[in-house]
C-alpha cells in the first residue's frame, strides 16, 4: 500500500513537472517571437534613419554647392571692386585688398560649414546637442553619435540569445532544486514513519473498534440495565410480507421493537423503524448521569442494497427527563446525522447543563428522503454517573 501511494505521489510530481516544462517552452518561444518582431521593426527604423542620413548628406551637397556658387559670385564681385580700386587707387592697397578678400570668404565658409552640420545634428538628434552646447557637441561626427545612439536604444542578436539562454538555465536550475527539495521532504516523512509507529497506530484503531468504536461507556445499552418505555415510542412501521402464514393466512409479521435501539447488534435490517419521517423514543438509562455525549449509529451506505440511506435519521433533537411522565424535558441539544459521514457519529452536548438524568428522550424531526418509515440502528448515551453526595 505504501509503494503504491509513494508511486502515483511520484507520478504526480512528475506530471506537474512536464507541464512545467511544457508551459516553459511556450513561453519562450512566445518571447522569442515577440523579440524577432522587435528586431525586424528595429532593423525598419534603422533603415528609415540611414535613409534620412543619406537624404541629408544630398540636401547637405545641393547647400553646399549653392554656396560655393555665392561665394564665387562674392568673389567676382571682389575681384571688380579691387580692379576699380586699383584703377582709381593704384599701388599700396593691393594686398590689402588680397587679405581681405581671403578673410571674408574663410569666414563664409565656416559659417556655412557649422550651419549644416547644426541642422543635420538637430534633425538626427533632436534639440539635445543644441540644448548640451559646446565645442565638444560639435567635434564629435555624426556617424559615431548615431551609432552610440543605437547601441543604447537597441540590443544586438547574440546578445539577446545570450540572455535568454540565461534565464532558460536560471528557470530550469529552480524546477530541479524545486524537484530535489520536494524529494527529500518526502524522504524525510517516510524515514520518520517507522514499522513500529505503524504497529502503534492499527492497535490504537483496533482497540477503539474493540471498545464499542467509541472508547465511551454507554448507559443506554439494554445488556448494561438500559430499558425502552415502551409506553412513550412511536408506532412501530409494520412490514406487508408475513413471515409466517397458514393456507395463506398471515400469522406473524416480523417487526423489530424498539429495543433494538439499545442493543449491539446493528447488522443489515436489524432496526427498529416507525412510521414517517417523525417519531420519538423514550429510554431509561442503567443509571443516573451527567450526560456528556451522544452517538447515533446507521449501517454504511455502501452495505445498503438501494446504494443510500433514505430512511436514516437526518435532524434529530435530545432531552433530559427528571421522570417518566414528564412531557417536556430539558433540551440538550439538536444535531444532524450525515448520511456520507461515519456509521458511528458522535455528538457532544450543545447546551449548558449541570443538571443529571436517568431518562433521555429521542426526537427525529427528519430522514433523509423515505416516505414511509424512519429506521433507528442504535443511539448511545454517555456521561459521568452519578456517586452517592454528587456526580
């Protein structure tokens, strides 16, 4: 029984760990989708940017050449200028002149050169180099920076594959320390269960079944002085087949009393039934008590012929009589018989008493389901007798 437990335990696990894995898998490759998304959509933008790059490096030329188309206008005109000047100013200012016009143009040409490269660093980056400044901001080239800029914005392959494969290792580590954990748990449980704590545990059961399955003295047990008040019972639900007959006349139907309540056989049939769902009984116990607990008793479903428990008690109440012709007694309490519970259910006192009786009395309010009769196995009553000066 133990191997066969710790098989379908060890089965189970195993099962739970393929579904891991299983749900694992996916996941991955789920993420591993979504990443080859995002690289094709980076790979886009990387594209549209080398584009817009190219786009500028063109509109960068086309300034550059209209420029130098001014600055060869600039000079022409410079060039005119000094040969009137020569013709009204002849000699000493012609280098000047020369200086001049070399110093103007360098200046056009830097200005210009530095105006491009603003735009083009300001369309690429935006206003950050702008906002930065400095001389620093406009050394570095514009291919570096962009590939600076993409390399923080973007994550190569094999450095994604590499992360992955990361987090793979670290799950998979978890599953199996998870595995190993739960293994010598189990271990350790099964090491601390010896042969002799299982010696232990089926005597401790065998010697609750060899004491009336309770462990508790019932005073209402008709062998131990405990009697019915036949006077004070329900009818009793009498069968429609004769047991015995003559010439088919019925002579005798079975029918059990209501002494059968109060005995220990509670073999199949072996019952005391009345008529409906609602019935009382009235039993003088073998002695006076303080009553503590009581136990109502019904075959097992799985030894009735129908598979249920229909005519078994469900809700039922008990009371405390100081004599035989007291109608109402005390109540000590109202309980419910669970037709998929024990055979054997016990039930501790519900109400507060200090009071001690000699005669119980038995309400059943209801059944589980039978129309026409309520069958009572056994009902038990425990407590602490009574001595002489006090319980």
């Amino acid at each position: 029984m133990t191997n066969s437990h710790e098989f379908v335990v060890s089965q189970e696990a195993a099962v739970d760990d393929l579904a891991r894995l299983i749900h694992l898998e996916r996941s991955v490759a789920a993420l591993w989708e979504q990443v080859e998304a995002g690289g094709q959509r980076a790979e886009q933008r990387h594209r549209e940017v080398l584009g817009l790059y190219a786009d500028l490096q063109q509109q960068s030329g086309g300034h550059e050449a209209s420029l130098s188309l001014q600055l060869e206008f600039l000079r022409t005109r410079l060039d005119e200028e000094r040969m009137q000047s020569e013709q009204v100013r002849p000699g000493t200012h012609q280098d000047l002149d020369r200086g001049a016009n070399c110093s103007v143009s360098c200046q056009i040409s830097e200005q210009v050169s530095a105006q491009v490269r603003e735009e083009l660093q300001t369309l690429v980056y935006g206003n950050r180099l702008r906002v930065r400044g400095g001389a620093s901001a406009h050394a570095a080239s514009p291919q570096e920076s962009l590939l600076q800029w993409l390399s923080r914005h973007y994550v190569s392959g094999p450095d994604l594959q590499a992360s992955l494969a990361s987090l793979e290792l670290g799950l998979l580590q978890n599953i199996s320390w998870q595995f190993k954990q739960r293994h010598s748990e189990d271990t350790a449980w099964k090491a601390a269960v010896t042969l002799k704590d299982v010696h232990v545990i089926v005597e401790d059961a065998l010697r609750l079944f060899s004491q009336d399955k309770t462990g508790l003295a019932d005073y209402a047990l008709e062998s131990g002085g405990g009697s019915i008040l036949s006077t004070r019972c329900s009818e009793t639900y009498e069968t429609k087949a004769a047991l015995l007959s003559l010439f088919g006349v019925p002579l005798w139907f079975f029918s059990q009393s209501p002494r059968a309540v109060i005995q220990p056989d509670v073999h199949l049939g072996n019952c005391w039934a009345f008529k409906g769902s609602k019935g009382f009984l009235v039993i003088r116990l073998s002695m006076r008590i303080l009553p503590t607990a009581f136990s109502l008793e019904h075959i097992p479903k799985a030894l009735a012929p129908s598979g249920t428990l229909r005519s078994a008690p469900r809700d039922f109440s008990v009371y405390g009589l100081d004599d035989e012709r007291q109608e109402r007694g005390e109540l000590l309490g109202s309980y419910t018989y669970d037709q998929d519970g024990e055979a054997v259910q016990t039930f501790a006192i519900a109400e507060d008493c200090d009071q001690t009786f000699q005669i119980i009395e038995v309400q059943v309010l209801s059944n589980w389901g039978h129309l026409e009769y309520t069958c009572l196995y056994r009902f038990r009553v425990h407590g602490t007798p009574v001595k002489e000066g006090g319980p």
